[in-house]
C-alpha cells in the first residue's frame, strides 16, 4: 500500500478513532472484569488477524513471516505490552494516573528515534510534544492521585508507563527495519502480540462471567479496535517518522473522551475541553508547519537548492 504523508496521516487519525471507542464500549459491558476484558480482547484480535492476514496478504503469510528475525519478535513483544499494560494499569491505579503517565509517549519515540535511526527533530516538533504532554497533564490533573506510601499506586504509574516505552521501541522498531532496507513484514508481528497478550492474561481472567452481549463487543473490539487499526498504524509508520506517529496517537485521548460524551453520558469537565483544545492544537500546528515546511523544501529542491532533513 502506497502512502503519501498526507493520506498517512489521515489515516493515523483514522486508526485513533478506532482505537478510541474502548472505553465507551467497555462501559456497557455487563458483568466482564478488567482481566476477563483484555484476555478476550487480545483473543479476538488473534482470531481477526488469523482472518484477515491470508486474506489480504495470501495464504503464505505464514510461511513468510520472518520468524529468526529479531525486529519481528521485538514488535510483537512490544504490541503484547501495549494490549495487556493498560488494562492491568487500571486495576492498579486511576485513569487519571495511568493517562498521564502515558502522555510520555510522544517525548521517549522522539528520543529513541534520535538515538537508534538518528532522526533530527525539528524545533516546532520539541514543542508541539511538550504542548500536547501540557494538555494531557492539565485534562486529567485533578484525577491524579498524589498518595504518598501508597505501593498500589506506584505500581500502577510503574506498569502504565510500559505502554509508552513499549509503543516507543515498537515504532523506533518499525522505523529503523524500514531504514535498513530489511524487507521484514512487520504487520504479521500484531498476531504475535496478541497471542502473547492471551497467554499473558488467561490465568488471570477466570473465573469468566461474560454474558453473551458482553462478548459481541469484545469480538468487536477484537476486530475493530485493536486488529484493523494497529494493522493501519503499522502501514502508516512505514511512511510517517516515530515521533509523528507517537504524537497523533495522542488523539486517541480526545477522541475517547468525545465518545464517552455522546455514547455514555460522561461530560467533561472543563479541565479536559482545555486540555484537549491544547493537545489539538499542538497537533494541528505541528502538521500545518510540516506542510509548509515540505512545501518549501519541494521549492527548493525543484530549484537545486538543498536543504537539510529534519523530522517532519
């Protein structure tokens, strides 16, 4: 699939909308747990990927997959991190704690991408990534739990800020195998994960007290929001630099508020419509100076003038 950087970054956009619709979801589950939800999340994620990988890309998939590389395990531990963290972060901690934490993100991608591809970040990009850090801190500041002694909430930030550093190597991962030249399929990774993240949480998930509703929306969110956008967010990494990924996935955190509004009922308070207003607008200067920044360099370069990379 050929992207542009434009329709590659519609399509994260598209892939965070995806992944948004969890919580809203969750909230009308009817008797499944935290471990029950994320063992039948990753298992139906395991049984779409098993569909659509053969359909989409044949039935050799699986005899191609690069099982003696290394990237191609350390993605799939990565996305096995990702699946399984959050969920157990929240039996642990709040939400508030959990979010903030992971509010990192776009800041450890940036750093890893600086050290391990050499990308150069771009001054706007510092600052579009502290901005948008801001607004996630400022959104869910008062939700914070500042509880001194308590383990269970330390343990909880310790295990929340997995997700990050594992979407940070995840990306980082992706980026570099693209870099090097090394013709390593990285999608197929996603079903390693996710059946690592089934094993993971299988013992934990029982006794299993899903109704049968309850497991039509995890089949759903098997499918529809963990198997199809993760399978988008890897194609669109193939052409947007780490931390750009890293940084519109921060969407994710607007677009579930907005669904938790409109499908449950939860109205923000005003701390979260500011801090949200902030990371949308980091995110949208970001790529408005980007577009214009190519833009110039496309004139330049068309005028035999060179200029140096950067992150855009």
């Amino acid at each position: 699939m050929k992207l542009t950087h434009t329709k590659a970054v519609f399509m994260m956009v598209a892939v965070t909308l995806m992944w948004s619709v969890a919580g809203v979801v969750t909230r009308h589950l009817q008797n499944a747990h935290s471990f029950e939800v994320a063992f039948w999340r990753s298992f139906f994620t395991t049984v779409s990927l098993l569909v659509i990988l053969p359909a989409w890309q044949g039935r050799g998939v699986f005899r191609g997959m690069r099982w003696a590389s290394p990237a191609f395990w350390i993605s799939g531990l990565c996305w096995s991190v990702m699946f399984t963290a959050y969920m157990v972060a929240l039996t642990l901690t709040s939400v508030g704690n959990v979010l903030v934490t992971m509010s990192v993100g776009p800041l450890l991608t940036a750093l890893l991408a600086r050290i391990f591809i050499g990308h150069r970040i771009a001054l706007r990009t510092w600052g579009a990534i502290v901005l948008a850090g801001l607004g996630i801190a400022y959104m869910f500041g008062s939700q914070v739990s500042v509880a001194s002694g308590d383990d269970a909430v330390l343990l909880g930030s310790l295990v929340a800020l997995c997700v990050p550093v594992a979407a940070a190597v995840n990306w980082t991962v992706v980026q570099r195998s693209q870099a090097h030249g090394e013709k390593i399929d990285l999608v197929p990774s996603l079903l390693v994960g996710s059946v690592l993240s089934s094993l993971l949480t299988l013992p934990l998930a029982y006794p299993f007290v899903a109704t049968g509703p309850d497991l039509r929306l995890l089949a759903f969110l098997g499918l529809a929001q963990l198997a199809i956008p993760c399978i988008f967010a890897v194609i669109s990494a193939r052409v947007l630099k780490a931390p750009e990924v890293a940084l519109l996935a921060l969407l994710e955190v607007i677009f579930g508020i907005l669904w938790a509004w409109l499908g449950a009922g939860e109205v923000p308070a005003a701390e979260v419509l500011i801090g949200g207003a902030l990371v949308i607008g980091a995110l949208a200067g970001n790529e408005a100076l980007g577009w214009r920044s190519r833009a110039r360099h496309q004139y330049g370069s068309a005028a035999g003038v060179a200029r140096p990379s950067t992150f855009e």
